[in-house]
C-alpha cells in the first residue's frame, strides 16, 4: 500500500511538468468552431530589425529566427558567435555596435522551452475578429523566454520575460512565403561554412533578398517592407516584467474558410477516385475469374476464354448502330408532305 501510494504522489507531482509541456500544435489549430492549417508556415525563417541611434552613437542590428512548427535545432539556433538554445522555437541575435567601437553581442530565446524541458510556453490562441469585426485571422500569444537587462553581476546580467505576439492575418492572395526563405540544415551549414547562399527559394517566394546575410540587406531595414508576407512590428517592454517581439504574417492559411474548403475539395476527388478503382477492380477480377472458369471447364482459348466472349466482340458494332441512331434521331428522317400514291 506504501509503494503504491509512493507511486500515486509521484505521477500527481508530475502533472504540472505535463501541463508545462503544452506547446503550440501548427497543423491542428481548432478556436471557435473553426479549423486552422499554418504547416506549410512551418521550417526556419529569418527576420531583421535595424536601426541607427544618433543620440546614444550607436547601430543596433537584431536578427529574429523563428520555427513556428517546430525548434530551431543545432544550426537555427546558432548565428556566426552567438548562440541560443536549441529547444526553442523563436531567438533573437542582438549586434550593437557603438562609435566608439566597443560591442554588445548577445543571443536571447524569446519563446520555447529551456534545453533540459523546463519552463513554459503557455500558448494562447484568440481569433481577430474577437478584437476586431473587419480582421479576420489569428492571433498567437507565445511565451517561454527572457532578456538580459541592466548591468553585469558576477558576469551576467539580469532576465526579464521575453514572448512573442504573432497576428496571422487572412490574406487570400499570399501564401505566406512572399519575401522569405526557409532555412534548411544544407542551407544553415553552408553558411556557416561560408559556401554562399547554399539553396533555392520555394515557388512564391520573394524579392530576391538573402533572407538572414548580410549582403544586399539594407543596413537601416524596419524589417517592415510591405512586399514581405512576415513583417516586423516592435520589440521591447510591455511592462516591468516582460518583454514582447510582435510580427504581423500574411497568409491565405489562416482565412476562416481556408481548411474546410480544401477538406471538402479533396474530400469529393478521394471519393470520386475510389469509385473509379473499384470499378476496375471489379472488372479485372471478373475477367480473371471468369477466363480462369472457361478454360478449367470448357478448356477454351483465345477470345473464348473471354466471359461472355461475343458479346465483347460485338460491342464495337453494337456501339456503331447506337452512334447511328442517336445520328438518324438529331438529323430527322423527313416527311412527304400532302397525299402518297397508292
């Protein structure tokens, strides 16, 4: 009774662990009777924030990484020197570079689980027009990361929350690609090999821009650019606690109706698409069946072997006289009008 008690408590005080391990589920997004798809949204995806400070004499360069599908893994969550936790699903790339010429480098998680498991992401899904009747869409709430704030003690610096607000706004013309390119493991390792570009972009995808490199970036980018389907919107505090990245995306993926008209579509082709091979299956079996019958009981061979020979052989004359009737029936056979000889 003791171990069984012993092991009762154990599985209770693990429920708060399995209640924390929530995390967002991309292909299966369910809120108020509607069905959401963003997976084809999934994959590594790279955006950029920069800005020039006169005041404060300084450039501040911060690169997003974000995976809303799944975690940035060994090389997303890693940038030339800096480095983030490879559980995570969205991590910030801080480069600040002063006039002086001293440097504040530094990587921070922003949402995703810690590398042992612990923490929380906590998702919070609500729909658009829930705040507003002319938006239609998603918004996700995500959580699960900090920001080093203040001064240095004994070599770090203090933490505060960090989450991320990403509102998927229905558009029925983007898919969501416009402008971005997903960083795959062969793309990832090629750079940081420094091999170039090292892939393609999908069909779709934007404006010919590197998508993360340095080269061709405009160095003072808002990383707003309206011909991007992500699109940064602000980073920083919210209150005394937390810090929040918020992104606007684009895509015909979370229009209300997107899912349930692709279901149906699809739907309709898979029944009509069965119909058809069970059709042949029946067919073929039948004529295996029956020849393998006439041959073991009447031993015949050629088209006798057929079940019901004849009648296949005088199918393409029996359609003929079909086809000409059908013909005599449209053209009319005419009439003599008034009195006929006798």
């Amino acid at each position: 009774m003791r171990i069984q008690s012993l092991s009762l408590l154990s599985a209770a005080s693990l429920l708060p662990s399995l209640a924390s391990a929530i995390t967002f589920d991309c292909a299966n997004i369910r809120k108020d009777g509607y069905k959401y798809n963003l997976k084809e949204l999934g994959g590594i995806h790279e955006i950029f924030n920069a800005k020039r400070d006169q005041d404060q004499g300084l450039t501040n360069n911060v690169t997003y990484r974000l995976n809303i599908c799944g975690t940035l893994g060994k090389k997303g969550a890693t940038l030339d020197d800096l480095n983030c936790e490879q559980s995570r699903n969205i991590c910030g790339f801080n480069r600040t570079t002063y006039d002086d010429g001293e440097h504040d480098n530094f990587a921070f998680p922003i949402v995703g689980f810690e590398s042992m498991g612990a923490g929380a992401q906590d998702p919070e899904i609500t729909r658009l027009k829930a705040q507003d009747a002319d938006r239609e869409g998603l918004q996700l709430k995500w959580g699960g990361g900090w920001y080093p704030v203040g001064e240095r003690e004994k070599g770090k610096k203090k933490r505060k929350d960090a989450k991320a607000v990403i509102e998927f706004e229905c558009d029925p013309d983007k898919s969501g690609l416009e402008g971005l390119v997903e960083y795959s493991e062969q793309r990832l390792r090629a750079r940081e090999e420094g091999e170039g570009d090292g892939g393609d972009k999908k069909d779709g995808e934007g404006d010919g821009e590197s998508g993360g490199d340095d080269e061709g970036k405009d160095p003072f980018d808002d990383g707003s650019r309206p011909e991007r389907s992500l699109q940064f919107k602000s980073f920083g505090p919210v209150d005394d606690e937390s810090y929040v990245l918020r992104l606007n995306w684009k895509t015909r993926y979370a229009c209300d109706n997107y899912a349930l008209s692709r279901e149906n579509s699809s739907g309709h082709w898979g029944f009509f698409t069965w119909l058809i091979i069970i059709f042949f299956l029946c067919a073929a079996a039948y004529l295996i069946f029956g020849s393998w019958l006439n041959y073991n009981r009447y031993g015949a061979r050629g088209w006798d072997l057929l079940p019901h020979g004849d009648t296949i052989r005088d199918v393409p004359y029996l359609f003929q006289d079909w086809l000409k009737r059908v013909v005599n029936t449209l053209q009319g056979t005419g009439s003599r009008g008034g009195y006929s000889a006798v």
